[in-house]
C-alpha cells in the first residue's frame, strides 16, 4: 500500500473528527423527541430532516433522524411550536401548537408514521418542491423529474447530472474516477449489465426514470460487484390513487423527438401502473488522433487521423406491472420491462502518413454500421410483514434477455505514394448476432432485535449466460461485389457466468454510537468458450466480502460514519474474448481470456451535517485494488497499435468528496459536488508499463432559480480535470447547460434546455510509450455531440381527489395523527424500487 497516501488521509480525518469537539455539551432548555418510520413497513427513516419553528419569533432548529429514525430537538426555550418532518418521496408531517413551558420541558411525540407520497390533494396549495436530493451515510438518492437540463434527453444525459458520476464520450458510466462500477435498473441485476450499457442508457428516455441512487461503499447485503459502488437507475411506477396520469413531447435540434405517457390506477386492493416513452434522436461528433511512432533511431512517422460520425438513435421503453394485495401484510408485485433499440452510425475518416515531409499514405474510411436490439425484464416481487414491527420477508425472482442484431459495412481505400505508388481498396461486411439472459433469485429477511438492534440475512444467485456470434465477409479480390466468409476476421464467443451468494449484517445502536457489521460469501464460476476452437477457460473462485460501519451521532443535526468493505470487479465477454478485432486498420482490439478479476478494498470516512438552509456531506475514501484492470496498448508495427486487456500488479485512489447544497429561499438553491483525488498506479515490466500517480479532480455546480411561482431556471457547469491512465494521461474538459420552465396551470408547464452551451465537452487523452519496442507518441480529442436544444411540453390528467381523502381519513383511524398533521408537502409518487 501508498503509506505516504495513508498518512494523509489520516491527517484529514483528524480534521474532520476534530469537529466532534464541544459538540458533546447539553443543551439548556426544553426538549422535543420522536422516531420516524414508515406507515406501511414501519421501518425506520434514517437522515430524515425535522424542523421546529417557534410561532413567536418564527426562528426555525432542524435536525436528522439517526439510524433508528430517531430525533431529538434540544435546548428550546419556552414558546409554542410547530414541527415539520420530511423526506424524500413521503408525505411531509406537521405537528402545531407544541409548548414548551416551566412545566413541561420534555415533549415526546412517540412513533410518527411517513406515508409514501402518492398524490396531491385538490384543494390544498402544495408551495415547496419535492426534494431532489437525499444525502445519506450509505446512499445519495437523487430525484431527477426536476432536472430541467435534462428533460428531452436520455439515463446518459441524466447522469452526467449526478454528483460523483462522470460519462465519458462512449457513453461509459464512471463513479469516483473509476469505470468498474454496478449499474442496476430498479435494484436488480439486468441483462443492461452486459456490454451495450451504454447503448441501453442512451435508449432510455429521461422522462421515464423516477430517481437516480449512487451507493459508494455498499455493505455486505449488497451485490459485491462494482470496484467504486452502485448506480440504481429507478423507473417510474406512478402509484398514485384512483386513475392518474401525464403525458409530455419533446422537439429539438439533431432531429430530436420524445415522448411519453404514464397511467396508474389503484384501489385499496390492486395498484396498476405503466410508463411508454419514445426516443429519437442525432449524436453528431468528430475527433483525430496524432500518433508519432519511432522505428528508428533517426526515422519518425507521423499520423494524423481525422474522422466525423453520426449516430441516429430511435428507441422505445415499456414499464408495466401490478401490486396485488393479498392481504394485510402481504404484497405480490409483478412488473415488467422492454426496451427496444435501432442504432445507426456513419463514420467517415481519413488517415495521413508521412515520414521527413513527405505523404507516403492516404487512407480513406468510410464505414456505416446498423444495430438492433430488445432488453425484456420480467420480475415477481413478494413482501411480507409480520405482526412484529420491523419483521420482514422478501423474495424475487427475475429474469432479463438481450437480443441484438447488427451488421457493419467498412470501406478502406490504401493510396501509397511511397517508396512505390499504388492503389488498393478493402471491403468487409459483417454480421453480429447476440444473445445474453439473466436469472436472478433473491430472499431477504429483517428481524428486529430488542429496541435499537435488527439482523439481516439473505441468499442470492445470479445466472448469467452471453452468446456473440460475429461473423465476416471480405471482398473477393480482384472481383466488385463478391463477398466471401473470412474465418479470421468471425469470432463466435460464448460466456457463462454463476454466482451464488449469502450475507448476514447485524446492526445497533448503541446511544450515539451506531454498528453495522456483515459478511456476504459468493461462490463464482466462470466459463468462455471461443466456439469452433479448443480454446476454452474456466474460472473458479470462493471469497468472503466482509463490511463493516461504525456512525457516531456527534449531535443531533451531525454524523460521522467510518466503514471498510471489500469488492470485486469481474471481467466481461468484450475484456475476455481472445477475438482480434482488426476493423480499424491502424488500432487492432483483443480481449484476454487469461483475466483475473479485480480484489478491492475500499475504506471511507463521511461526515454528515444538517442546518435548517444547508445539507452536507463530505467522505474520505481510500482503494486499493489488486490484479488492476488497464488497457495496455502495445504497437505492432510502425503504423498499427494493437490494445489489450491486462492485469497490472496494483492501482489505488485516495480522494476527498464533498456535496452539498444549500437552500436560503425558496427562489433560490444551489447544488455542488467536488471530488479530488490521488491515482497512483504501480508499474509492470511485462507489459512495459511504468508506475506512474497524479492528481486529479472533478466538480459540478447546480443552480434554481424561481424568481416568481410559475417561472424557474436552471443553470449547471460540470469540470472534469487531468487523469492519469496506465500509459498517459486523459486531457481536462467542462460544460455549461441551462434550462428554464413555465408552468401554465397546475398541470400544464413547457420547458426548454440546451445542453453543451459553449460546445466545449471533448475528451482528449495524451499517450506516452516511449519504453515499448516501437516507441510512439499520441494525441486524441473525440467529441460525442454537439450542442442540443430541446423544448418540452407536458400535461397531468386525473382525478383522485375522493380516493385521497377516503385514504387520509384512513390513516386517521389508524394513528396517523389528526387533520392538521397530515399535509401532501412535496407532491409526486413515491416510486421506490426494489430493495438492491
């Protein structure tokens, strides 16, 4: 390990912890406590945020709920107040006329139960937006139906929007700096975890996604794949009662054009709901590469590659599925989802080569490929509670397919000026036929222990099976159009994956002092198969991931939390299949079947703190990882680079991440995300690979505007410095968007955006293999698109206002608190998830 890395994260967690000082002093005055929980599973609410505001003087004190979902609001003078309690996707509790006087110091509130957020009543006037963000020790939820930025795009363009995520320009989706992170739709591994992620994500309409979740240290009961954490992408449900529904279109430039339509209708018995969106949609980019390659020691060579390429994206996204009441206690849910994808891109590139001045090449490139495919999700999702508060059973059963389909045409045109002229042209047809299904099978259990404590306990496996089937033609030489099969060029490349996992995690508070500890065992085996050979490999392996969380509650509106986990980050079909992709003539591609998985260790310190006006949190966070991942590029020649996948012997990251955001009136909040950290990756002789570390650092500022009730604007800037990379570095970019919305009723609003405003987001990397049997050098910039402008209108329809107060009067009944507590604060359907 980088002991001079340790020591610095040492000092910063002095600092950090050095907060804690003073913080221990008990407040005079009159005391105000309660627990939150959850009306329907009557789970606690953690990070939850409660304010009081004394009626007098209007001076407002707010606090977080802790682990257990308990508060306390200490040090209050005599007065009458009013407490407000919230939470992300609940309705808001209000609780009037408490006092606080000689006679009355303590004022416990008991248990108070947050229903799910599932409609709005008609005649009260809802002032405050829904939250967007919720910052957890654990888990940062982020509701993504207000980003304005966004809206007409795409889960890609969402997640740019993301504090901690980063997208780079091949739609790959990075957490932290880091590539190998989980990426999961409504809590459940998907056939979107395979290689087309960024396919899928660009096919997946904004307007159908309900909240993003970014988890970078999960403990042991969740999946332990994903080196830097998990992103849960969150599909809309829209459980709202009686009949409700809306309806949006978008229209803009790079002939864009969205939209969708989702539809819910639910009794006490039965909740239906379904979500259509359409996508279509342009991505105009360009890039070059400059490449300096040394074959002698007196000869350099230069390239210059220059290319332009269009993608057309048209795509269509269908959510339905049912809750089904069985009784009381017990829920069956059975949801479905379908993705269905056409893709075409057109490339155009031309290639200068030259050595002491003069042209010696000119290759021109002109290549067209099509793509279609269909992602079928299918879950059966059972829920029961028992009589026990807090005591609970559940169990899915998922399965998910892929098909994709696709056929590439390349075009290459050799003109050689030197030493001799000559002329050549090369053509290739070919044929992708993908195949790849998922099962999953899952049962978890919740078991209170005594006041403060629960145990959970859970089994899960994962079947995971990909068949790629590439096949290639080649022109017939000396013939136009006679094509015939190249072996060579075809690959046929099956993988099967199993892996079969059980956890246990204890958790108790004990006073201020929260303790969270687990194990989950995976049993993992891998098989690849390169069909029409005798080459086949297996992989075997059984391993412990453990997890551990330690919380102090320093006072009641700051928490600091430490926690060690350990991860794993398996390789996929595309890293492991020994198939040489020679479609780019100067840039061959190979995966290594021989790949390892990557170990990680991760250890993170985050410090919470809540004011009435300002939430933030700020992590600490170490890995060490070993078998590292790198894409090693070694040339092959003078003009051809060939990149591979290798494991180098170790890589770790070391950084300092804060978010936060602050709140001062309702006309204005402010969204802001940094996270620097320290890379360092160790050398490889194999592979002639020099240890190499560096700084690097990125950030994002979000800005609401709401200068009168009906009008809002949003701004967001996004800077992503110098990375270090196994033989380089990747150059810094940044990006400014904007948004503004009307609404003009209730339920009618029209909004636009334009996202890249001054067309600055090119990715650029710097590569440096001086040390390789060839020597060269690099330059690269690629954009992915071009700046777009998109305007949207969107329409809600329904009534449930009978439905809402015949539940309201329920929930009376039932305990909920009288009229004056209950206030739908914050709108919306609650759209939850699955449990991950």
């Amino acid at each position: 390990m980088n002991f001079w890395l340790l020591k610095r994260i040492f000092f910063i967690i002095i600092i950090i912890s050095a907060t804690k000082a003073g913080a221990q002093t008990v407040a005079a005055g009159g005391t105000i406590t309660g627990k939150l929980v959850d009306a329907t599973t009557n789970q606690p609410l953690d990070f939850a945020s409660v304010s009081i505001t004394n009626k007098a003087d209007k001076t407002t004190k707010g606090v977080q709920t802790d682990l257990s979902g308990n508060f306390k609001l200490a040090g209050l003078k005599d007065g009458i107040y009013t407490v407000r309690a919230t939470f992300v996707s609940y309705l808001t509790y209000i609780k009037d006329s408490i006092q606080i006087n000689a006679s009355r110091k303590l004022v416990p509130l008991g248990t108070i139960k947050l229903r799910a957020a599932k409609g709005v009543l008609k005649e009260v006037v809802v002032t405050a937006q829904k939250s967007t963000i919720k910052l957890g020790t654990d888990k940062k939820v982020f509701s993504v139906d207000q980003s304005l930025v966004s809206q007409g795009g795409s889960a890609t363009d969402l997640l740019t929007n993301v504090p901690s995520v980063q997208v780079d320009v091949e739609g790959n989706v990075n957490l932290r700096g880091s590539s190998n992170v989980r990426v999961l739709i409504n809590g459940k591994p998907s056939a979107i975890s395979g290689g087309s992620v960024s396919d899928i994500l660009q096919s997946i309409p904004a307007s159908a996604i309900e909240n993003i979740e970014v988890i970078t240290n999960p403990s042991s009961k969740y999946d332990a794949e994903g080196q830097s954490g998990i992103i849960n992408i969150v599909l809309k449900r829209n459980a709202q009662l009686g009949f409700n529904g809306s309806v949006s279109g978008t229209v803009g430039n790079q002939k864009t054009a969205n939209g969708s339509l989702n539809l819910s209708y639910q009794t006490s018995a039965i909740n239906l709901f379904g979500n259509y969106s359409y996508r279509k949609a342009n991505r105009i980019g360009n890039g070059y590469t400059n490449r300096i390659t040394y074959p002698g020691r007196d000869t350099a060579i230069f390239q210059n590659q220059e290319s332009d390429q269009t993608f057309k994206f048209n795509s269509h996204n269908i959510r339905t599925g049912i809750d089904i009441n069985l009784d009381a206690k017990t829920v069956l849910t059975l949801s479905d989802n379908i993705n269905i994808r056409d893709r075409d891109r057109f490339q155009n590139g031309v290639t200068n080569t030259s050595s002491r001045n003069v042209l010696r090449q000119l290759t021109t490139q002109n290549n067209f490929s099509g793509n279609s495919g269909i992602n079928l999700d299918l879950n059966a999702d059972f829920t029961h509670r028992y009589k026990k508060q807090g005591q609970e059973l559940t169990a899915n059963f998922g399965y998910s397919s892929e098909k994709e389909d696709g056929n590439e045409n390349l075009s290459t045109i050799y003109d050689v000026y030197s030493p001799v002229a000559s002329n050549r042209v090369f053509k290739q047809n070919t044929y992708t036929d993908g195949k790849q299904r998922n099962f999953n099978l899952q049962a978890d259990y919740t078991m209170p222990l005594g006041k403060d404590g629960k145990l959970e306990a859970g089994y899960r496996s994962t079947i995971n099976r990909d068949d790629n089937d590439f096949r290639a033609d080649t022109l017939l030489n000396g013939t136009a159009n006679q094509f015939v099969f190249d072996r060579t060029r075809s690959s046929h490349f099956i993988y099967n994956e199993q892996v079969h996992a059980i956890y246990t995690n204890f958790q108790r508070q004990f006073g201020k002092i929260g303790l969270q500890i687990g194990a989950r065992l995976e049993d993992a085996h891998i098989k690849t198969r390169l069909v029409d050979s005798v080459q086949q490999y297996k992989q075997d392996y059984f391993r412990i991931y453990p997890s551990v969380f330690l919380s102090d509650k320093l006072t009641e509106n700051q928490t600091l939390q430490l926690s060690y986990t350990r991860r794993v980050s398996r390789p996929r079909d595309r890293q492991l299949t020994p198939f040489l992709d020679r479609s780019d003539q100067f840039n061959y591609q190979q995966g290594n079947p021989n790949l390892q998985p990557e170990d990680t260790h991760s250890f993170e310190l985050s410090y919470i703190n809540y004011w009435n006006t300002v939430t933030l949190t700020s992590s600490v966070y170490y890995r060490f990882t070993n078998q590292n991942i790198q894409q090693v590029r070694t040339p092959l020649s003078s003009s051809i680079i060939l990149t591979q996948f290798q494991n180098i012997a170790s890589a770790s990251n070391a950084g300092y991440e804060l978010i936060t955001k602050v709140t001062p009136s309702t006309m204005f909040d402010l969204t802001g995300n940094v996270n620097v950290y320290y890379r360092s990756i160790e050398g490889d002789p194999t592979y002639n690979i020099q240890s190499t570390s560096g700084y690097a650092f990125n950030g994002n500022l979000t800005a609401n505007i709401k200068p009168v009730k009906k009008l809002g604007f949003q701004l967001r800037g996004d800077y992503q410095g110098k990375q270090v990379v196994a033989q380089g570095f990747s150059k810094a970019l940044f990006g400014f968007d904007g948004g503004v919305r009307y609404d003009i009723t209730k339920a009618l609003n029209v909004s636009g955006n334009v996202r890249d405003i001054f067309n600055t987001r090119k990715f650029g990397s710097i590569i440096d293999n001086t040390t390789a049997s060839i020597p060269y050098t690099s330059e690269s910039y690629r954009r992915f698109s071009f700046r777009t402008i998109s305007f949207t209108v969107s329409y809600r329809f329904g009534n449930s206002a009978s439905e809402q107060k015949r539940q309201q009067k329920k929930d009376q009944d039932n305990g909920g608190g009288n009229p004056d507590d209950l206030n739908p604060g914050g709108g919306g359907a609650g759209a939850g998830g699955p449990k991950l």
